[in-house]
C-alpha cells in the first residue's frame, strides 16, 4: 500500500513530532499521505482512494476514528501514544518497522464486531448507535442502585440489583468490563459480555453470550414503583437518557471495524505484556 491518511490526536501529540515523522517517512518512500488533525473526524474528509488509515493517539482516539469512518471500509491501524494501548498496535519504538511492513504489503487484516443498540422511548422516535467497545447502562440523579432486567433472544434471564449493566464485545472486554471484574474475551470471538457495575448481590456474575444473541435491558422501577432515570452510553460517546419501562435492545452490528495486524503475536502474548507479566 502507498495511500496513507493520518489522523492525530493533538492532545496525545501536542507538538506533531511522531505524526510528522510518519508523514516525512513515507513521503520520503514515494507513498500518498493525507493527514488529519482536526479532531472533526469523519469519512467525507477521507480521499476515496486511501488504503489506510493511521491513528496516531490512544485507545480512546482510536475508537472515535472507528466511529467516524465506519462507512469507509478501509483498513485501520493504531501508533499508541496513550497508556494501555490494546487497540493500538505499533509502540514508538517501532514506527519504521511497522511502515515498511505496510508499504510492503506484510500485514492482515481482522474484523471486529460492532453493537448496535436500539431504544424505543415512549412516545418518541427510535434511536440508534453503535459501538465497538460496549454500551453502559447506568442510573442518572441518586445515588441508589437501580434494577436492569435482562432478556435474551426475547427470554427473560435474569435481574441485577446494581449501579449499571455494561454489554461489551469481545474488543470491549479489556476495558471498562475487565475493570468491573468480567472476563477478557479472545478479539476474533463471537461472543457478547454482560457484566454488572457493584451488583448488590454476592453471587452475581457476568454473562458471555452467542455473538448472534439479541440482549434488551429494561430499566425497572424504583421504590414504592417511583420511575427512574437511567442512560444508556455508547462508547463513552452518544447517549440515550431510558426511564422506568423502557429498555435499550443490543445486537450484532451489520458494520464491522476492519483493524490491521502486523506482528506474528499471538493474543495471548499481547494481553501477557499489557498486563505486565
């Protein structure tokens, strides 16, 4: 490939010194570079043309840039700027390296699932929203727990008594779930994670789910039947506000994030270093 489009972070890098290095390299290698670093990311702004997109950030920059070209189908790879870095695959230290495996056709690609949740607030439109990470359901206002009833496949499964329900997909895993105490889920499963936030209840668990599963989680009432608020949270991003009755039904998305490897590390391994074992 030669047909590069950068997108970058100025908060991850302030002055540009590793988004301009990239930029300089490959010119230097007779490749195409476009480079972005707005903050306003979105297909429209990418040239049709482009084989790659680069992420020069974080975990969290990287998701944003997911959402914004999603309609694009091209390929994405991460130059990890931030802490933990699961998403984004090339450290510092190895940017070269990993641009001449690009530009030389080395690497593979792999597909990651997406959740598309859907509300039906009453007597308002339908609403919808992605996500390559999870969808948080949590209360809004007091500080009391709020009951999440969940059902599968349009069976009912099971209540939690809790601050939140996180649903998350196999990338989602090592986030927000992992901190919760759910499990860590191999990124080329096709599996769906519900995980209760400070579940009220000692023998309460996460759930790991068919990724072709349906999930709905409906907001139960509060005490003495009040009605309570609650959100649902897309990746830390768009949010819809749920009341009493209501619920946000959770699928498989029809897109997919389409990430680029580069290295023979096996999953294991990764997750090995990340964890600092």
């Amino acid at each position: 490939m030669d047909k590069f489009y950068i997108l970058a972070n100025l908060q991850k890098d302030e002055k540009l010194q590793v988004t301009e290095e990239i930029e300089k390299y490959l010119k230097q290698a007779g490749a195409t570079v476009v480079t972005d670093t707005s903050n306003n990311i979105s297909s429209e702004n990418i040239p049709k043309d482009t084989q790659c997109i680069l992420v020069i950030g974080g975990d969290g920059t990287f998701i944003r840039a997911a959402h914004g070209v999603l309609k694009t189908d091209i390929p994405m790879l991460g130059v990890n700027l931030g802490t933990l870095g699961y998403l984004t695959e090339v450290e510092t230290s190895q940017i070269y390296p990993a641009l001449d495996k690009l530009m030389s056709d080395e690497y593979m690609i792999e597909e990651r699932m997406m959740l598309e949740g859907t509300t039906l607030p009453q007597g308002k439109a339908e609403r919808k929203a992605v996500a390559l990470n999870d969808v948080v359901i949590t209360r809004v206002g007091k500080l009391r727990t709020v009951e999440y009833r969940i059902y599968v496949n349009g069976e009912y499964l099971h209540s939690y008594q809790a601050d939140g329900v996180i649903v998350a997909t196999p990338t989602g895993s090592t986030g927000y779930n992992l901190s919760a105490g759910g499990p860590i889920v191999k990124p080329s499963a096709s599996s769906i994670v519900i995980t209760p936030i400070c579940p009220h209840t000692l023998n309460t668990r996460s759930i790991v789910l068919d990724g072709n599963d349906h999930i709905c989680v409906e907001i139960g009432p509060g005490r003495k039947e009040e009605s309570e608020t609650a959100e649902a949270v897309f990746d830390g991003d768009s949010t819809f506000h749920l009341k009493s009755g209501e619920a946000v039904c959770i699928a498989r998305a029809k897109s997919t994030v389409k990430m680029l490897k580069l290295s023979q590390i096996s999953f294991l391994e990764t997750l090995r270093r990340k964890l600092g074992e």
